[in-house]
C-alpha cells in the first residue's frame, strides 16, 4: 500500500507535526505531534528517576506509538518492556517507523493488543 493510499499514517514524521491530535498517524493520535520527543523525555525520565533501571521490568499499559516505549526498549534488558494497546495499528507503524525490526529482535518486547470488547 503506498503512503498516499494509507492517509495520514503514511505521512512522514515532519509532515505529521501539523496534524491535530487524535488523528490517524502514530505520533498524532496520543497527543500533540508536534511534542512527541519532548512527551516521550519526560515519560522516560520521571520513571527512571523514582528508580526504574536496566534489570527491572516494566509492564506499560496503552503503550499506543510506542513515545515513551523507543526509549525504556533500549534502556531496559532484553524481555524486559511488555506492552499492551488496543490499536495494534499503533504498535505496528510504531515499530515500521520509529523503533525498527532490528531493535524488536534485540530488545524483544512483548506487545499485545487487547481491544476492549463489550458485553451485551
């Protein structure tokens, strides 16, 4: 699928900055864009301050683009970040475009993507 024929999410990162939050790209739909790396130091920052370290492992749930997630996977030991996300699409062009395979296979995250299912 080319980049036009897949909306905003095929826009490339600069590009997206001008999105409104909520929209249909992966640094666009958990906030403001425009703030992503600034959101995502911060996430990683306050953690890793009250203590979280390399050894320990971290549960994140609506771990969504992955903002603060690209930097606690290369931070934390292999097998250590687990995440769980309703948008599985999220997760997915996180990983196309922020993260990369080549990290996927050396830190091996686990994701999972439970969407919320009502009861009738």
């Amino acid at each position: 699928m080319s980049d036009a024929a897949r909306g905003p999410r095929g826009l490339p990162r600069e590009a997206a900055k001008v999105l409104p939050p909520g929209s249909q790209h992966d640094t666009a739909y958990v906030g403001p864009p425009a703030e992503y790396d600034a959101l995502a130091a911060t996430q990683f920052r306050l953690p890793t301050t009250l203590g979280l370290r390399e050894h320990h492992r971290l549960l994140d749930f609506g771990c969504g683009s992955l903002r603060v997630g690209r930097r606690l996977i290369p931070y934390l030991q292999p097998g250590n970040h687990h995440g769980i996300e309703p948008n599985s699409w999220l997760i997915e062009d996180a990983i196309a475009c922020e993260i990369g395979h080549d990290q996927i296979r050396l830190k091996q995250p686990v994701f999972r993507a439970n969407a919320a299912r009502s009861r009738h």
